[in-house]
C-alpha cells in the first residue's frame, strides 16, 4: 500500500498556500508533518492476500538493526571486564537488561506502527520547545556516547587486525557514511540485508569461540539467577550499570519507532494489529540472538581469563591477544577481532540511521542525506579522535565502559516519554497500554532510575 502523505514539496506547497490564508489554514495546514524516514517511508510493500510466512519475511527486519546496538563493542568492554573480574555472575545482568530491552522495543514499534510518529517526533509534538531542546541534546549525548564506543571499537579491530593507528581506524570509519548513503540509494531491505549477515557473521564467531573455550556450564546457569551482591559491591554495579547502558540503548527507541513504518502496512484496526504482531516476532527473536551474543561475550571472558586468574583483563586488546594463547587456539584471537570489526561497522550503520531520525525529530529540519550523515558522524569522530589524542589509546576501554554508563544515565530521557505516549489513550487510542504494561513499564523507568542513583552513592560515598 502506497503512502498516503504528500511528498515534501507537495507539503511545502500546502504550508505556503495556507499561509496565505490564514493562520488557522496554516495550523491544520502544518499537520501534515514529514513522515520518519521520508526516504524509506513505506517503502516495502505488504500484501494482505499473502501467506502468514511471506507476511513474516517482509516484517522481518527492523529488529535486526535495532538488535545491533544490544552487541555493540560498548557490550564487548563491559561484558569482558565483567566476565574476567566476577565470572559468570553477571551473566543475570545481562538477561534482565535484555528482558528489559524487548519490553521497551515493543513499546516504541507501537508507537510507531499506532501514531505513524517516531519517539522524536511525538516529544516535539507533545511538550514545549524547551523541553523538546533539552531531550534533544540528552539524546544527542546519548548518541555520542553510543558512536564513540563504536568508532573506537572498530579501530581497535582495524588495528588488531591490521596494525593501523588507532587514530587512522577512527578516520576510516568516517567512510561508513558512504555504505550507508550507497545502500539506503538500493532501497531499505538492502541495508537490512547487510546488518543482517553481519549479525550471523558475529554469532557464527562466538559459536566457535564458545565451543572452543569449553566454560562450566552449571556455574554459567547459576549465574542467570539474580545475586544482592551486585548492589553492594561498587565496582560490580559499575560494570552492571555499564551492561545495562550498552543492552538497552535510548537512541533505539528512537530508530524502532521509526523504521517500523518502512513498512506499507493498512490504516485499519486490523492492520495494525496484525503489523504489531509481526513486529513483535521481529524484535524479540532479533534481540534473543543479541542475548546469545552478548551472554557469550562474557562466558567466553570468565571460561577463558577468569578461570584461569587473569581477573584484570579489561581491555579488549587485551583479550585479544591472550584468547589465542590461553585456549591453544591459533584462530581464536583473529575470529574474535573479526566480529568486533563486524559489530562496530552495523553499529556504526544503524547509529548514523538513529542520528538523521532524531535530529529530524526533534528539530524538524531538512537536510540532504550526505550532509545528515555527515554531521551525524562527525558528532561521534571528532570526540573519538580528541579522546585518542588527549587520553591516548591506554584509556580507550576505560573510556568505552564510562560511555556505556553515560547511556545508562541518558535511558530515562527516552524511556519515561515512551512510557507516557504509549500510556496516552487520546494518541494510542484502543492499542493503548493495558494496567498491567503501565505497571511493568514504571517498574522498568523506576529500576533504571534506582540503578543509577545507588552508582551515584556508592561512587561519592566511596564505598
């Protein structure tokens, strides 16, 4: 079904010619807002005759580039430092933020797929022009914070891989902006196309990692289950709350809501309902991967460094360098740098998509997408190349763990708006959320909240 909103010139006809009129034509002249993602709007057809499962291959696809930023190289350095240091004992961390983080996409591809508004748009349209600012600049941080963890991720595999500066890696990743032009250029299912082998590619990696590091498994089990240790130990709620930063990602409730209306489905109630479903399906089955991932991450580091005594090993560098040794594995260090180069290039992808959707948003601007792309990647290149410069590369890891912890304190300026418009029942109408959801959603922004503020009293009590 083609889209049913006017092209951008046709609406900029219709805001000039009720201007002319009067200030009322203006206002419902205005209404017709620029659509997410104009470029990719409602571009892949959805045919209501067709099978169940062809309807679920053209669904299939946004949960994958939002499951990209659930294994960033920001998870890599939390979950390795965790892995090494405490084990398998945070392994409930990352099952419960990963929970958390299939709860909250649900939310925002209803908002989505209900409003036609992605999480952006729907703040400039519900609060005022200063609150709409400050959100804006709290996602913005957010998003700088995620790419920094990204550009320096895939430098740092750039130089394993290939002994390159960490500098020159930084500088190379400024070409993904490129890819992202050249296949958005193809139609959206080629960029979905393209995470989705990177994805395979990253798990494929930590299957032969995994299976090659032989971890206990009775003690990885036991580690699923919840410890109050966690909240008492400053240095272990550090890493938790960066795990928690790096799983669930404020800027992609703002990419879910969007990208779910690439797809052309009906205005009707049943349309809707039925595009939920899949979306649904979408998201959670992309996200159970990200578990496995992100899970492996970590019962790779406590099987192969933690076991054995080597508590400190923070930096991925290093893990790097002692996976091969430590597992009598020649391969094992290049496939592990292999798929951190893989996760920081979709990361990076899927950030630059993130950056334009928000900035779009919040703002209401347009701009040509190479020009888009580019101040949305020089947002994450430039911190990037001063921290390299200032810091030097020894504090790269640190500085990625401390941004996944700088997102961990952005989540609630996305989660709690997401929370109340899809509360709302003048904007979700019958999709509004049930008692139950409200409260399991509250439970969710409170934990986040709660979780932050103990790291805050811990940190300047100096326990």
């Amino acid at each position: 079904m083609a889209s049913t909103l006017p092209p951008p010139l046709e609406t900029e006809t219709l805001l000039a010619t009720a201007a002319a009129r009067s200030p009322e034509a203006t206002s419902a002249a205005a209404s017709h807002h620029y659509p997410s993602l104009p470029e990719a709007h409602r571009s892949i057809p959805i045919h209501s005759t067709a099978s169940w499962l062809r309807k679920l291959f053209a669904f299939a696809g946004p949960g994958y580039l939002v499951a990209v930023g659930y294994m960033d190289p920001g998870n890599w350095a939390t979950d390795i430092g965790g892995g090494a240091k405490f084990g398998y004992q945070l392994l409930s961390v990352v099952l419960i933020s990963n929970l958390m983080a299939m709860f909250l996409q649900a939310l925002s591809a209803k908002l989505g797929i209900v409003t036609g508004r992605d999480l952006a748009q729907a703040c400039r349209e519900h609060y005022s022009r200063r609150t709409s600012f400050l959100l804006w600049i709290a996602c913005e941080i957010a998003i700088a914070a995620c790419d920094l963890a990204e550009v320096l991720g895939s430098a740092i595999a750039l130089q394993l891989l290939f002994g390159l500066p960490l500098l020159a890696g930084v500088v190379i990743t400024a070409l993904d902006v490129l890819i992202v032009l050249a296949l958005q250029g193809r139609g959206f299912r080629l960029i979905e196309a393209f995470v989705v082998t990177l994805i395979l590619t990253i798990a494929a990696c930590f299957a032969y990692e995994i299976l090659i590091a032989r971890p206990i498994w009775m003690e990885a089990a036991r580690g699923f289950i919840p410890h109050a240790v966690i909240l008492r130990n400053r240095e272990m709620l550090y890493i938790a709350i960066g795990i928690l930063g790096a799983t669930v990602m404020p800027h992609n409730l703002y990419l879910h809501s969007s990208i779910v209306q690439t797809r052309a489905f009906g205005s009707a109630f049943r349309d809707k309902r039925e595009a939920l479903r899949f979306a649904y399906i979408d998201s959670n089955f992309a996200l159970g991967i990200a578990l496995f991932i992100n899970a492996a991450i970590l019962v790779l580091a406590a099987a192969a460094f933690h076991t054995r005594g080597l508590h400190d090993v923070a930096e991925i560098a290093s893990a790097y360098k002692l996976l091969s040794p430590v597992l009598g594995a020649s391969l094992a260090s290049t496939i592990f740098a292999c798929a951190l180069l893989a996760s920081g290039q979709n990361s990076t992808l899927t950030g630059t998509l993130a950056g334009q959707i928000v900035m779009e948003g919040f703002l209401d601007i347009r701009l040509k997408p190479w020009l888009r792309r580019l101040i949305t990647r020089a947002i994450a290149i430039i911190p990037a190349i001063l921290v390299i410069a200032i810091a030097g590369e020894s504090k790269v890891t640190w500085l990625i763990i401390l941004s996944q912890v700088v997102l961990s304190f952005q989540l609630p300026f996305a989660v709690i708006p997401l929370v109340q418009f899809t509360n709302d029942r003048k904007r979700m109408g019958v999709f509004a959320n049930s008692r139950l959801t409200v409260v399991v959603a509250w439970i969710i922004a409170a934990a986040i909240l709660f979780f932050n503020f103990e790291l805050l009293y811990l940190t300047f009590r100096g326990a």
